[in-house]
C-alpha cells in the first residue's frame, strides 16, 4: 500500500499534466490557434534543451556549448525509426494508438543513442578544464555536423523529409514536464548535490569522497539524453531533419537561454525559453536581427548582471511548502 | 611525387594563415588566460577593411604596389584598434570575475560581429556598411601570375603570402623574445599581479597584446584575401576555431607553439584531405584537438600546472 | 594486545615529492595506530601541506609507500582514498561556499549511500529512506561541531571560526578511519586554539579516530598531541615525545633561526602570523 501511494505520489505530476495538456491542445485547435499552438511547442521544445544543459552548465559547473550535437543525435535516430516504421502496426493496437507507441520507442531510442554520445564526449573530456571543454563541445557538435553531412544513410546535406507529423503539445509538454522534474529530483537528490559541490569546489568534492570525473560523465549523459528528446520532438514537428537545424548557433541559442535565466536555476532556465521563443515569434519581421540581440543580450548580460535573473535561486525558494519539501529531498 | 609536392605547397600556406591566427590565440590566452573568441572575427573584420580601404583607394580600376601597401597596413591598424576597444569595453570589466563569465562575453562579441555584419546595409556605396551575408570579391591589387615548376602550381600570389606570414613571426618572435615590452608581456603572462607590483603597467602590456594578436589576424586575413578572393561576414568561424586548435596544439600560452600548431595543422589537413577523406576536412582539426587534448592536454610545448591545493 | 601487531591506519614508507628539481618531501616516514593524535609541524614551507597531499591523493607520490590499513593507495584518486577512511580538511578553507552548512556536511556523506541515480527520479522507498538517514547522520555531525544553528546558512556567510569548524564536520562525515587536519587553527586567538584543540581531543575519543595534525604553533600541538614529527625543508628533522622534539637542538635550530631572521626581517610585511 505504501509503495503504491509513493509510486502514485512520484506520478502525480504527469497525471494531472496529461489531461490538463490534452484540455489546453484541444481549446487551441477547436478556436484555430495553430500559430499560437507551434509556438507553445517550440518554447517547451527550448525548455526540455535549457533545463537539461543547465544540468552541465548550472548545476555541475562545467561548460558545454555542444548541445546541439546531442539533439542532432537523438532527432537523427528518431527519425529514422519512424521513417522504418511507417507503415507499420503493432499488432492488436489500433493504428492511432501504434503510432504513438512507435514514436515513444523511437524518442526513447534517440535518448539512448544521444546518451551515449554524451558519455563518448564526457569522458575524453574530464581532464579538461572549463574553456578547453568548451572547445571540445563546440568541436564535438561540428564532427556531428560534418558526419551527417558525409552520410548518405542520413540523407547528408539534404537530410532526410517526409516525416510524420507526430509531436503535439501532449507530447512536448510532458516532454518538458519529465525535463524539470528529472532536473529538480536530480538537484534535490544526494547525487545533485554531489554535482554542486563539483561546482562550487572539485578539490574539496573530490576529497569529500565523491567521484568528480563520474560525476561529470553523468551529467553529460544525463543532459545529452534529454537534448536527444528535444530533437526527436523538434524534428517530427517541423517533419525534416537537416543538418541545418542542429549547428552550433543552435548550441549558443540554448546557452543564452540558460544565461539569461540564471545557471544553475531551473525555474530561470524554463522562463527564459519562454521569454526569448515569443520574444523572437514577436519580431518575426525582425528575424535578421535576433542573432545580433542575442549577442548583445549576452554581452550585457555577463558585464551587469553575470549571475542571469535568478541566479541559482528556484521559484519554490518562495513558497515553504514545496521549500521543506525539498530541503527534505521529497522524504517527509 | 607531383601530387605530394602540391600538397605540401597548399599545406604550408593554409598553414602559415593558421599559425599567424594562431599568434593572437596563444598571445591573449598567455597574459589574460580567456579564449578570445571573437579573435576569428576580428580576421574577418580584417579581410572586410581591407576591401573598403581597396574600393575606397580604388584598388580595382588602378592597382599598385603602394596602394597595396596601404591597404595592408591600413586594415592592420584597423585591427589593433578593434581588438583594443573589445578588449577594453568587453573583457577588462570582467578581468576579475569568474573565466566563464569573460568566455561567454566573447562569445557574445563573436556573434555580434559575424551578425551584426550581416545586417541591412544603413550605407551607400560600392560596397555599402554593414556589407551584409553576400560574399563580396576582394580587387587583386597586382595581377596574378602562375608558376608550375616540376607541375606544381604556385602563384604569385602563394609566395608572396609564404614570404609576408614568415617575416611576420620572425618580427613577432624578435617582439616577444628582444624588446622590453616582449618582457612586459611575458611577465604579465607569468603572473600578471607581480608583475604589475614589478612597476609593468599591466593593462596597457594587455592592450598592446591585443593590438597584435588583431593586426597579425589581419595580415592573414589580406593575404588569404588576396589568393582566395571572396570574403563574407562568417568566413572568420572555421579559420578561427582551426586556429584555436592549432594553439592547443603547440601549448595554448606559447608562442613558437602556435607556429608550429598551425603549419603542422595545415600540412595535416592538406594530406588527409587530399589522400583519403577530403569530404571531412573540416573535422581533422577536431579530431585533432580531441587527439592532443586526450593525449598531451598541456600541448606539444606547453607544461602542466599542478593546481595548488 | 600490543602495540606492534595492530595494522596502522596510515603508513607512510619513504614518500617523497618532486616538483621539478624542488625536493618539497623527501623520504617522509609516519606510522600512525588507531585512536593515535600526531601533530605534524615545522617552519613555513617545510612540506607539512605536501605531505597531506601525497597521503590524501592530491599528488602521486614521486617515491615511496602510501599505506592506508596496510594497503597500497599510491596514485589512486583522492575520492578513493577519502572511502578507504582518510579525510582531510584545508589549509586554505575550501567549503562549497554556495551551499548551506547542511549541504556541505551531506556532500561527505554522499559516498556511503546506496540508492542510484534512477531511485532518485522515481523516488523510491530505497531511495528515501537513504536521504533520511543522511540528512541525520549530517545533522548529527552539524551538532557534534556545535553548528545546529547555522543549518541553514551559506558557507560563505558564517564566521571565519564556524567555517572552519564546518570544514571538521564535513571532514568527520565521509567517516574515517583518520582525519588529517590541516592548520585547523590557523588565525584564531590562543584562547580559541586551546578550545577547538580541547573539541579536536575530544572528537578523536569519542568516534575513536587517528588523528594527524598540522599546526604552524608549537606551544598549542604540544599541548594536544601524543607524538610530533617536525619537517624542515621536506626532511624530517625529528620526531617523538613532546618533551624529546621541545629539546630537540635541531628542532630548535630550525624554529630559531626562523625566529631569528624574522627579527632580522622585522619590516617584511606579511611575515609571520
């Protein structure tokens, strides 16, 4: 009885998320607000990729602007499944319900090949200190970027069309749901915080008895396992996977948002993806310059304001209930 | 034997430009201990200057050797005034903060300069400012002559890029290791608050770094500019990053190290691209870095600092 | 049961370090038993901080022997030693300075726990009951350091002596066998260091711990310590009974003439202290 009500208890926020996604999709598509509705996906899109870098970025201290790469991972293997599956049904399900069941395996398959990407890239990398990690991420999403673009199995430059049209705001959102609260159990967990004592002092962690360089392998998979969602997501949304899509412009997009929301914050990360995905939808017109106010913003950013609007503060440092709740690590 | 001799040609002058990028790299890293990351930029800013100077001179209707010149040293100067103000408005007020706060800034500067050079035109002109994304053709300031001893081509053009990059690290080598503010900088480099405690005025040794490290980006951008004449707002990404692991390569920090990084890479490039993969040649200077970064983190040149505990 | 046939917590077999050609430690020999309090001292820059870092895995020995419970940890990784039983605290303080003084203590007991990452996400009975048990153990420690109060508190805002005591109860947390303690008293008052000296006593009798202590202060560790080991210049210049280091002629040399030319350099500023 007890294991049942904390299996419920550690469910309870996909439960109500699902009807409540499902309320709000249908609302949008009864009243025509597709444009409205590909926006809201997007932002949570950049939500799932900002919450899941932050887990390298804010909470461990180390510095990735590789992100990218790992989305390109998880939407490549995606896409191809659902591509190899088309057609197909899972026998005794009705072809609505298979579908979806496929497009579940082929974004949990993209999360397992982009997390061993990520833990390809985060053990060479353990030695490194923060710029020279930087570079290597950076170097690691253009030898994705030049690999696709060389393999004709993955449709090089071209990439590869006609997906289906699978991702809807379901989807995303408990996407980005299942995002935060792996992040927050994560950081609210003895493991998390292991990782922030890695960022606050490795010296000390490591004296401490926590094992820094696996640690830092596992935020890295971790991390490239949610960004292999995101891109798994991304793609059967705009139903074309290029290479295009996941170059390290991409990467810088997703550490501005982190930036900006606060490294290390969750609650920052999320409303920063918001802000700057409806920030850019609103200058539409404008698109040649967001590039150029991203790298101001970033500017600015570092010389008044380094630490982003939360710094590594969360919205429920405000409310006590959820504060003890989390003091506690979710034990009562 | 023909094909070997080529590549060796093309390596050498891709990899002179390399080393030469390179120098402002490993110069700023050495006192400042940031990746300038907009260091890519500032070439390609180099490359763009060079051509307003030439359409401004008017380059293309009466070339000459003066005019070239001046163009030269004029986009060298252009340079160093840039790295100069970035250095002084984007990384001084962070010098004491955390290193990522100041790599993020350049980060920022790097995108800002290759987008914001892409924006619509607000000038006239020939060529109007900012010149936006289409690739502009450079005017030959002399006219281009080709040579094939033994069926290798060279131009002109090559040896003459060959002579300039070379002389410039021999002037740059004589700089850091002969002259007083070489010392300066070597010392800042070495421990920039003794150094400023040994009377060095530190923020103007950094300065002056900059100013060097961006002229020596310039000069290879003109001289890419020249061989391969069309330029655009994003051609100082590849070469940059390129550059970059050219000075992990020689020990981030070294100077000679970032000259050999860089010929090494270039030579490097050259052969595997020409022999086995030339589809990836963009991915060897990665794979390389990954290779040097497993193998050697300090470099070929460089040592390991112990953190002190 | 004698002496002789216990196995020592910590055996150090001619250590030695080598930092270019700077001998910071050379041929460093300790031995110390269970429930033991060694005090480590000599001049400044004699090689007391190099000799922790060569036990605790900092640096890999150049030469020698690192034992701990008679097995061999040369070269293996810090946090590898820290779980074999050593712990070590800083000369320099190193808390996590953003984290509360709960935190930090909770970090050092991270190792000991058995549930995995995935318990955590789905927050398992495993899971919980693992968190409880080291939020209790951390608090316990917090108390034990007189620092239930500051629970809550960043590091970074507690008083110079609560910072250092903290850094005893996070050292205390990981469990060990031995707690090297390094200038834990440093830059307080004589009264302070004779009562954080009293607490240090104390906290090796009642959790039973070896203890090897670093102090810049000779009056202080004699007063504390069983046995002493003076390093001048990384070579052990003696070692033995406080009364037998005390009359020492090197050892008195080595503090004299340090004396004597810090009288000699009396406008240096920065010395001492």
């Amino acid at each position: 009885m007890e294991q049942v009500k904390l299996a419920l208890r550690s469910a309870l926020p996909f439960l109500i998320a699902l009807p409540v996604l499902w309320g709000v999709s249908e609302v949008l598509r009864y009243y025509e607000f597709t444009s409205f509705q590909y926006i809201l996906m997007m932002a949570f899109i950049d939500v799932i990729l900002a919450v899941s870098l932050n887990v390298i970025n804010g909470f461990t201290g180390q510095f990735s602007i590789g992100h990218a790469g790992f989305m390109a991972i998880g939407a490549y293997t995606a896409a191809k499944i659902t591509l190899a599956a088309r057609g197909l049904e899972i026998i005794g399900l009705p072809p609505g319900i298979s579908d979806q069941v496929i497009f579940l395996l082929a974004l949990l398959a993209g999360m397992c090949t982009a997390s061993i990407a990520g833990f390809l890239v985060g053990m060479p990398s353990l030695r490194l200190r923060g710029d020279y990690l930087a570079i290597v991420t950076l170097g690691f999403n253009e030898i994705i970027r030049v690999v696709i673009e060389n393999t004709s199995f993955l449709g090089q430059a071209t990439g590869l069309s006609g997906l289906p049209r699978r991702t809807t705001l379901v989807w995303v959102g408990m996407g980005a749901m299942a995002t935060i609260l792996m992040a927050r159990r994560l950081v609210g967990s003895t493991h998390g915080r292991a990782l922030l004592a890695i960022r606050e002092d490795e010296v000390a962690a490591e004296a401490m008895g926590v094992n820094t360089t696996g640690y830092k392998v596992r935020a890295f998979v971790i991390s490239a396992a949610f960004a292999g969602l995101a891109g798994g997501l991304l793609v059967h949304l705009i139903q074309l996977c290029t290479p295009r899509s996941f170059t390290f412009v991409k990467s810088i997009e997703v550490v501005v948002m982190v930036v900006l929301g606060g490294m290390g914050s969750i609650t920052g990360s999320v409303i920063a993806a918001f802000v700057l995905r409806f920030g850019v939808e609103a200058l539409r017109e404008a698109q040649q310059y967001r590039m150029v106010l991203y790298s101001m913003l970033l500017i600015v950013l570092m010389l008044t304001r380094p630490t982003g609007l939360f710094g590594t503060r969360e919205i429920w440092d405000w409310l006590p209930r959820l504060r003890r709740n989390r003091a506690e690590g979710g034990a009562r | 034997m023909t094909e070997f001799l080529q590549h060796l040609v093309n390596g050498l002058s891709v990899g002179t430009i390399y080393a030469l990028i390179a120098l402002g790299y490993t110069m700023v890293y050495g006192v400042l201990k940031l990746i300038n990351f907009a260091h890519g930029d500032v070439y390609m800013v180099g490359a763009f200057s060079g051509l307003y100077l030439a359409r401004g001179l008017g380059v293309d209707q009466s070339p000459s050797l003066f005019k070239a010149l001046l163009v030269f040293f004029g986009s060298i100067v252009v340079c160093a005034a840039l790295g100069v103000i970035i250095e002084r408005f984007a990384y001084r007020p962070l010098r004491h903060q955390p290193r990522l706060t100041a790599l993020i800034t350049a980060i920022g500067v790097s995108f800002l300069l290759e987008y914001g050079f892409q924006l619509p035109p607000v000038t006239q002109g020939s060529v109007p400012f900012p010149p936006g994304p289409t690739p502009r053709f450079f005017p030959e300031p002399f006219p281009r002559v080709d040579y094939a001893p033994f069926g290798v081509h060279v131009s002109n053009y090559d040896m003459v890029s060959l002579a300039v990059a070379v002389g410039l690290m021999f002037l740059l080598q004589f700089i850091v290791y002969r002259t007083k503010f070489g010392t300066a900088m070597r010392a800042v480099s070495f421990d920039s608050s003794v150094a400023g405690l040994m009377g060095i005025n530190v923020n103007r040794v950094i300065s002056w770094t900059f100013a060097l490290g961006s002229g020596l980006a310039a000069a290879a951008a003109l001289l890419v500019a020249g061989s391969r004449p069309t330029i655009n707002p994003l051609m100082g990404l590849m070469p940059g990053i390129k550059a970059f692991v050219a000075a992990v390569f020689g020990g981030i920090g070294n100077v000679p190290g970032a000259m050999v990084g860089g010929l090494v890479l270039g030579l490097a490039e050259e052969y595997v691209a020409g022999y086995a993969l030339s589809s990836y040649r963009d991915g060897i200077a990665f794979a390389m870095l990954i290779l040097v970064l497993l193998l050697r983190p300090a470099g070929l040149f460089g040592r390991v600092r112990a953190e002190k505990v | 049961m004698s002496a002789e046939n216990v196995t020592p917590v910590l055996e150090a077999r001619k250590v030695t370090m080598q930092f270019g050609g700077l001998k910071a430690l050379s041929e460093f020999e300790l031995e110390l038993r269970p429930r033991e309090l060694v005090g480590l001292i000599g001049p400044n820059g004699a090689g007391k901080t190099t000799a922790f870092n060569a036990i605790t895995g900092v640096y890999a020995p150049s030469a020698g022997d690192v034992l701990v419970a008679g097995e061999r940890v040369n070269g293996l990784r810090p946090h590898v030693i820290c779980q074999r039983g050593i712990a070590r605290t800083f000369q320099n303080i190193r808390l996590f300075k953003d984290l509360t003084a709960l935190d930090n203590v909770r970090v050092a007991c991270h190792h000991r726990r058995a549930a995995g990452f995935t318990a955590a996400f789905f927050r398992t009975t495993g899971y919980l009951e693992d968190e409880r048990s080291i939020r209790r153990r951390a608090e316990e420690y917090l108390a034990v350091m007189g620092l239930s109060h500051r629970r809550d508190e960043l590091a970074r805002n507690l008083p110079y002596g609560e910072q250092r005591r903290l850094e005893i109860a996070r050292a205390l947390a990981t469990g060990p066998k031995l707690l090297c303690l390094d200038e834990p008293a440093a830059g307080m008052n004589a009264s302070e260091k004779v009562s954080l000296l009293e607490l240090i006593r104390k906290i090796r009798d009642d959790f039973g711990l070896a203890i090897l202590l670093i102090e810049h202060d000779m009056r202080v560790v004699m007063g504390v310590s069983e046995r002493l080991v003076v390093l001048d210049h990384g070579k052990t210049i003696s070692r033995g009974s406080p009364e037998k280091v005390r009359n020492d002629p090197k050892v008195i040399e080595a503090y004299l003439g340090d004396a004597y030319l810090a009288e000699k350099h009396i406008s240096v500023p920065g010395e001492g202290a």
